[in-house]
C-alpha cells in the first residue's frame, strides 16, 4: 500500500503542479473531492502561478490547514488565529529543511526565462528540490494534521 506521501509524489510526477500534489493527496480526508482539490489548487503551483513567491508545496498545506481549522464566523476570530499559528509553524519546520519557503529562493532560478528553464532541466531541480519540497511538505502535514 502506498503512503499518501508516495501518492503526492506519484502525483507530482505525473504532471500536477506542488500545490495540486499536496493538496490533492489529503482533501479527501476532509471530505473535499480529489478533483476539486486539483482544480482549487491549479492556480498555486511554482510559486503561485510560476510567480515563484511562496512555494507551491507549502500553500498546498496551507490550504490543508485552512480547510481543517480556518474561519468561518466572523464573530469568533480563534479558528483564524489557530490557523496562522500552524502555518506559521509549519513554515518554521519547512525552511529548517529547506532553508526557504520561497520558490525562487529554492529553485535560484527564473523559470519564466528560457536560460532558468534550461537551468532547472540540466540541474534537474524538479527531483533535486521540488520532488523533496513535496515529500517533506507531506511528512509535516501529516505530522500536523493527520497523525
């Protein structure tokens, strides 16, 4: 049996972006069909976008954490804070592994230019750094959220 892990990882590979592998992977377990997981989390992957801020991986779990425990009544503001808290903890275990959350920062490369394209595929940046973001990304969230 594989670990949701692996099925990210397979995901991944397969030609959906971070955000969706991640996302995707654990939706399900709070009742968020897989398909729309992948469509919700489309717009996030390589930095969200390939604007290659924050890494895709990681707002996959964010969004995980926001689906658990994010705000829906305005009145009662804890469920918002508990939700940065773990963000903000998961981001703190992320870049003790990576040393960023940042998608640039991670890859050091502009992959919206022909010569960091180039530079991804010769470094193969893809399982060097992205395949390892999407694997600890899951490890943490299960950690956080799962375990």
């Amino acid at each position: 049996m594989k670990t949701r892990i692996n099925i990210a990882a397979d995901r991944f590979s397969q030609g959906f972006n971070c955000a969706q592998a991640v996302f995707s992977t654990y939706a399900p377990l709070l009742s968020i069909k897989k398909e729309d997981a992948l469509r919700m989390a489309t717009g996030f992957g390589a930095g969200m976008g390939r604007l290659q801020e924050v890494c895709g991986a990681v707002t996959g779990a964010f969004m995980l954490i926001s689906c658990k425990h994010g705000m829906i009544d305005a009145a009662e503001p804890t469920s918002k804070e508990t939700a940065y808290a773990l963000e903000q903890d998961f981001a703190r275990r992320f870049r003790e592994l990576h040393g960023s959350i940042s998608c640039r920062e991670l890859l050091g490369c502009d992959l919206n230019t022909a010569d960091g394209k180039q530079y991804f595929k010769e470094k193969d940046l893809f399982n060097l750094v992205c395949q390892p973001c999407v694997k600890d990304a899951c490890k943490i969230i299960e950690e956080m959220l799962f375990h």
